[in-house]
C-alpha cells in the first residue's frame, strides 16, 4: 500500500466511477477509518457512508458531476468556524486513507441536492449535512469531469511564496526550513473551487496558521490543509499539537487567525 505521504502528492477529486457498489471489506474498512478520524478543534461533526442503490433507479442529483457512483459520505457538522475546521480536518483523514485502499473520492460541497441525500437521516441538534462525497473505483475521465476540472483549474496551486511566510508576512520560508516539507503538503490540498485559502507563518519555532476567506467554505477547506500538515508531522514521527494563542502575529488586513502548531 502506498503510504501517506505519496498518497496526498498523488490524489485527485474523481469524479467517474465504474458503477460498482463497494465490496463489504471496502466498507467496513472504511467505517473503521470514520470511527478513528479526529479533530483536536472541537466543534460537532457527524461522518456517514451510505449505499445509494442505483439498481432501484436512484440517483441522487449532483447537477451530472458525479458519474457511476453507489456509494457516498455524507458529512454534517454545526455552525461556526470550529466545526467547519474539524470537518476538513477529520473528513481529509477519511478521503486520503481511502485513496490509499485505491479508492477515488470528490469533496462536494454545492453541487448536490440536499433533499436527495439527507433523505431518511436525522441528525444530532445543530448539525447540518453540509458535505457530501462519493466513494468507489474510478472510471476513465468522462468529458464532464474534465470540463469540471479545467473550470476550477484543478491542477494548478498557487506558488508556495504566496502562501507561507518566515519571521515576519513579507519573507519567504528558506529552503532548509524544518517545516518546508508539511506546508508543501497543504499546498497541495483539495480546497472549493481550488481556492486554497490557507496560509501561515513561521516563528519562532512554531506554525500559525491562518485562513484568507474567500467562499463560505473556506474555514472547512483550512481544515482539509491543516490536515495535510498534521498527518506529514505525524508521519516523520513528529507529535506536536494545536493551541489557539491570544498573541499570534497579526495577519495582514482581512485574513483569519485559525490556530498554532507547536512543535
Ligand atoms: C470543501 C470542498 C468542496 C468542493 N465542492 C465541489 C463541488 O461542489 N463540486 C465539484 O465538482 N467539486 C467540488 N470540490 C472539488 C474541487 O473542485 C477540487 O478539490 C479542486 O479543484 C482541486 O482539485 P483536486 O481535488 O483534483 O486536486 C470541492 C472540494 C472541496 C475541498
């Protein structure tokens, strides 16, 4: 199996499948990745899969997006910027573990309809589903996917110097630096519409992150970035945490002060 590391360089939104629902080991693994995904961020996030059976005639509408798929996530988490980072931050888990089981996935945020999948389901008070994603063996890239893919630029990111920065929010983080490698990582996260609104500074020894808005999904597409960083931390065995401190670095106008990664 591929390990982490390869799967966040080498993932990508699928969103053509072969039209086969997922075998039972497929799904109970799976199920176990949702009961071991976490967050240290707080906030309501409830994490679903759910077998879509195409062969009574459903299919729920994702606006032709989604081609040949059975099963799907669904996400639903409250209001506020803490559950929309756990979200990102435990669902990412979920969406990378399954890629290394060889399964493609597509984070959905707007096109879906939200009648088709919340259908049957209740959910704890204050949690809305919010994120749905189908799961499954890719196809070939139909002309829709393509199309959606050239739309949203997705295989572009943005230069690493314009999201990170050293010291202060005008330097550049140098070559050698420690935590190089796991920003690369974020850099290369799905985010809506490829709008990777993370960034961050490094000083002093620590990471503070913070989110540049620019959709209502941006909190959630931080945490699907944050979760890149982490997982690359914790690969190369490295156990620092989350804190929210009250003296971060002021962020330049209109950026979001999200967390601090402390080594
Ligand atoms: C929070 C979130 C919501 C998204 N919503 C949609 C969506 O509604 N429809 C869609 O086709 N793709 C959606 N995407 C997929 C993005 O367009 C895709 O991740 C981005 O273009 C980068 O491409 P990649 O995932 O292939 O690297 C979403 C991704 C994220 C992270």
């Amino acid at each position: 199996m591929m390990n982490l590391l390869e799967a966040m360089k080498q993932r990508r939104s699928v969103r053509s499948f072969n039209g086969e629902p997922l075998s039972e080991a497929c799904r109970s693994a799976l199920t176990g990745i949702i009961r071991e995904s976490s967050s240290p961020f707080g906030g309501d996030v409830e994490i679903r899969l759910k077998e879509f059976d195409a062969r009574k005639g459903f299919r729920p509408v994702t606006y032709g997006m989604i081609k040949g798929a059975c099963d799907f996530f669904l996400v639903g988490f409250g209001d506020g910027d803490a559950a929309a980072l756990s979200a990102g931050f435990r669902f990412e888990q979920v969406v990378l573990r399954a890629w290394q089981l060889g399964l493609g996935t597509c984070w959905i945020a707007a096109t879906f309809r939200e009648s088709d999948f919340g259908a049957g389901e209740s959910w704890p008070a204050g949690v809305k589903l919010k994120v749905v994603c189908p799961v499954g063996t890719a196809a070939g890239k139909s002309i829709v996917e393509r199309i959606a893919r050239l739309a949203a630029g997705s295989k572009n990111r943005k230069p690493f110097d314009k999201l990170f920065f050293y010291g202060d929010f005008s330097h550049p983080v140098p070559g050698s630096d420690r935590y190089r490698e796991s920003l690369e990582m974020v850099r290369l996260a799905p985010s809506s519409t490829n709008s990777q609104p993370w960034r961050a500074l490094v000083a002093g020894g620590k990471v503070h992150f913070y989110c540049r808005p620019n959709s209502r999904w941006s909190v959630l597409d931080c945490g699907i970035g944050l979760c890149h960083f982490y997982e690359t931390e914790r690969f190369h065995g490295r156990s620092g945490r989350f804190l929210t401190e009250a003296d971060a670095p002021q962020p330049p106008d209109g950026w979001k002060y999200l967390s601090t990664y402390i080594p």
